[in-house]
C-alpha cells in the first residue's frame, strides 16, 4: 500500500514497486519477460499483460480463476512469456476484482533491434496512461456494484451505479506532472492507453491533428484525425508534429464518451501541451479543445470506420477467409427475477443469456489436469431463447439470463467469426469486448439487429482493424474473426468493470493441436494453489 495524493486528496492505495501508474515495462519483439510478482498487501492479486498473445503460455495470462489462482498475501509468483511477433504499445494490470484501478502500467515493445517503424522515426515517444482517481476505497465499490443487484430499480437508479464519481486524471507517465513538453518542429509519438474501469474516453489536443499509426500493438494505416477515441482496455499510437511556436499552450485532454441515452457523468481531464525553446515566455494563453459531447456517437463512429490496418508486405492482415465456427452471442444487460429483493428484479448482466459465475479453482487447471465439475464446455453458440435483442428497454422475463461457468470449446487452428450483438434491455450501452490470448480482425460492425443474409456481403477481409478489444455499439453489432491458434483456456469479457462484475464474461476453451509446438506447455512450479 502506498499514500497517494491526486487531485487535493489522499489515501493509501495498492501500487506495484510505490509507483501510481506503475511502472513501465520496455522489452523488444520477441522478448522473453520474467516478472516476479510478490505480493505485500492483504489482498489476493493476479497480474493480467493485455494484449500479450501469450502462445503457449497460458499460465503466465493472469486471469484470477480463469488461467491461475490467486496470489495470496506473502505469496509470489514468476510470470515468464515471451512477445512472439508482438511489437507496440500494450499495457498491464491486477484482474482480480476492481484492483486494476490501482495497479496497471504501460507495456512498451520496441520492433527487434535495427527494424524500423513503418512511418518516419518520431524525435521522442511520450506514454499517456488515462486513469482514474477514486475518491472512495475501490473495495468499496465493489460491494456497492454487487450490492446494485439488490438495489436496482427500472432505470433511474442506474446513475447511482457509479457514485461516488471518479475523477479523472492524465497521468503522463514517464514526464511527471500534467505537463507535455514539446519542442518545434518536432514529431513526437504518444503510446496512448485506457486504464479507466469504466469510462470510455475521447482525447484530443487542441490546435493539433493526430495521426493513428497502431492501435491495440498492431500497425494501422495512418490516419489523420482531431479527436481519437479509445475504450477500457484499448491502446493507441498517435503522431504528434509540434507546428507551433516555442512559449505556445494547448490544452490535452480526455473526456467521456457514453453510446448511451442516459449518462452517468461527465468528467473531463486536462494537461497541458507546451513548446519548450529558448525563449520560453509562459505569458501565453492556453489554447483550450473543443471536446465532443459525451453522446458524439457521429465522432465516435467515424473514428472507428476509419480505421484499417496496415496490410503491408512486412505486416500483411491475415484475415480468415472461411469460417469453421460461427457464433451469434448477444452481449448485455438483464435483469432476473429476484423474489429476495425489494423490487423482485436482479441486474445481472450475460452472453447468450448467460450469466458467467467465477469457478473456485483456476479453469486452465481443471482443463489441464482434467478435473471435473468445474467448468462445463456446453456455452451456446446462439442465444438461448429467441427475442428482439435490440427492442426498445424492456424487463420482462423475457431478459432473464441462466447462470453457469460455461465455456465454449475450440479444436485447434479452427477459424472463428462472432458476432457480438448489443441488447436493448434495461440500458443500451457501448461494451468494449476483450479476448484474451488472441488478436481478432473486426470485419463488419452495424446497427440495428445483424443481418445474416445481408451484413456478411460487406465484410472487410482484406484489411479491417486488428485488435484485442473492441466496442460493441449500442443498439448494433460488431462481427470479429480469429484464428484458434494458441492452445489453453481464453477469457473474453466487457472491459467495463462494472459490467464484468456482473456476469458479461465467458471463456474459451482451445485444445491442442497434434503437430510439434501446438500444446499447453507444463504448468510453472509455483503456480499459485487455490
Ligand atoms: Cu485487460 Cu481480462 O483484461
């Protein structure tokens, strides 16, 4: 635990090594990382390095529950992988219960020594690590969003779910301060990441275009924009070229985005944007951004569509043409009946009308080591019963949701498409969807219900968007494909925490293939025991 102050006030938070945001981890392509993880606090950690495709090495994911058992208190554990092909901005944080508000960090991997990026070489590479500030204990939050269960009544208590509100910081990791400095002339990259648990962002920096170039550790083509928008979980590179002059101020900042009718607050983060020179004079004005409102789903949907990869001879899109496994799982919040509550409905949330429960011992163990009675493979590949899923807000039963630790299983190698359908019921929102141990390619997104005869038609296989989460639009859909190429057990999830709290989670299973190099390697021996 470490005192922390942000934003005039203070509390002893869980940080890694005392640092808030944590350290930053610089490795090149095809590094193997050992990070010990010792654990000093009362609660049981795990650590999650998102986007790391981790072939192979399941067991250093870090799911809790999911890929490895808990750290206890005075317990350590050796992560060991290596970034196979993996070059780019990713990041790393707890993923047991809400502790990631506090314990994330950046992961910045250079290409192998001597291979350039594929656009001109930036004069420096600044991190910018969006995060939040909670006034209250973040444990705290965490009985209140499992006590909403109890709680909820139809809608208008829903912008209590967040109280109290965080507050949101910019955190320019590796410069200190709220400051950005710049010098003319100069081109600059910003390795962009969203540690925030529950809030979509915009970020802009008035007066300045941004160039994407990667997002989510994947190159993409340039693409020239004033406002990027980024999701819990996502990462983005930008190209940043300082046109103005030495003493000049621009404000940078980071605002909420809500594909949603309603929204729960509207928090806006600030840091400054300055040129450094000789003649510093600091009596300029800061030149303040024009932020979109926080329902811009217009800005939000051009920025998405725009986005394509790179698609080069060195870095070619490797979208699967054909498809073994089609899935249709619906994505969203419900309500059970809860003859024990107050209201007689229960939020929860589910895929397929699934609501995911958290297994007691780790599902790569019970996969690995056959144990039984902890998972079932028998997730449904459509949802379980019919209804219009993007129907106006409705609590009947009909949003009832079974649960189960159900997972779906995948020969190795096979390709899969998933369309993840957003719902209507109770509240429309945009969910970042998150797959562990892969990349997938967004191939088409839409709105309304999917259409299987029509949507398919205007897929993008040549060269969509390559990434490892992905906004599910409010009241539409996104199809995703992948190739099942790395043995293990793979959890896919919102990344709104609040949302995974409730249920808006299931895993895959994926066996191993019968050639050389296409198994599970042997669990580490001091996989933590549950
Ligand atoms: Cu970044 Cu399962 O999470």
């Amino acid at each position: 635990m470490t005192n922390t102050t942000k934003l005039c006030s203070s509390k002893p938070i869980v940080t890694v090594n005392g640092q808030f945001p944590g350290p930053t981890i610089v490795a090149r392509e095809d590094d193997t990382v050992l990070i010990k993880v010792v654990n000093h606090v009362k609660y049981n950690v795990s650590i999650h390095w998102h986007g790391v495709r981790q072939l192979r090495t399941g067991w250093a994911d870090g799911p809790a529950y999911i890929t490895q058992c808990p750290i206890q208190p005075r317990q350590n554990y050796l992560y060991n992988f290596t970034l196979t092909g993996q070059r780019g901005t990713l990041w790393w944080h707890a993923h047991i219960l809400w502790l990631r508000a506090t314990v994330h960090g950046a992961i910045v991997i250079l290409p192998k020594l001597g291979v350039p990026y594929p656009f001109p070489k930036p004069y420096k590479e600044k991190t910018i690590v969006l995060g939040e500030w909670w006034k209250s204990d973040v444990e705290q939050l965490i009985n209140e969003a499992t006590k909403m269960e109890q709680l909820l009544t139809p809608l208008m208590h829903i912008p209590s779910m967040v109280t109290p509100a965080p507050s949101l910081i910019v955190l320019p990791k590796l410069y200190g301060g709220y400051g950005l400095p710049v010098r003319p002339g100069k081109t600059y990259m910003l390795r962009i990441i969203n540690a925030a648990l529950n809030e979509e962002l915009f970020f802009k920096i008035a007066g300045h275009k941004l160039t994407v170039v990667e997002v989510d550790a994947v190159y993409t083509k340039p693409y020239k924009t004033d406002t990027v928008l980024i999701a819990p979980g996502q990462t983005t590179n930008v190209l940043l070229t300082a046109n103005a002059n030495t003493g000049s101020k621009y404000m940078v900042a980071a605002t909420t985005f809500m594909d949603a009718p309603i929204s729960f607050d509207n928090v806006t983060a600030t840091a400054t944007l300055h040129y450094i020179g000789h003649t510093v004079s600091s009596s300029k004005k800061t030149v303040l951004a024009s932020l979109p409102q926080p329902n811009a789903t217009l800005v939000s949907s051009k920025f998405i569509k725009s986005l394509r990869s790179l698609n080069s001879r060195e870095y070619p899109a490797k979208v699967p043409t054909t498809v073994d496994h089609s899935l249709f799982f619906t994505v969203g919040l419900g309500a059970n009946p809860c003859p024990s509550c107050n209201n007689g409905i229960r939020l929860v949330a589910g895929i397929n009308n699934v609501t995911f429960t958290m297994p007691e011992t780790a599902l790569l163990q019970a996969h690995y080591f056959n144990i039984s009675h902890v998972f079932t493979d028998d997730f449904p590949a459509k949802p379980s019963n019919p209804y219009n899923y993007t129907a106006p807000v409705d609590q009947s039963v009909n949003a009832a949701t079974m649960t189960g630790t159900k997972l779906y299983r995948l020969p190795y190698n096979a390709t899969v498409q998933i369309i993840l359908q957003n719902t209507a019921m109770i509240l429309s929102e945009n969910h970042p969807f998150h797959l562990h141990g892969f990349n997938f390619f967004e191939v088409g997104r839409g709105l309304g219900n999917f259409n299987p005869e029509k949507d398919p038609k205007r897929f993008n296989l040549v060269d969509p968007v390559e990434r490892n989460t992905v906004g599910v639009p409010a009241g539409g859909w996104t199809a995703i494909r992948f190739i099942a190429d790395n043995p293990g057990v793979w959890f896919m999830h919102c990344h709104l925490e609040i949302h995974t709290t409730w249920g808006l989670k299931m895993a895959f299973v994926v066996d191993n293939g019968h050639g050389p190099d296409q198994s599970l390697l042997p669990p580490p021996a001091d996989l933590p025991k549950c």
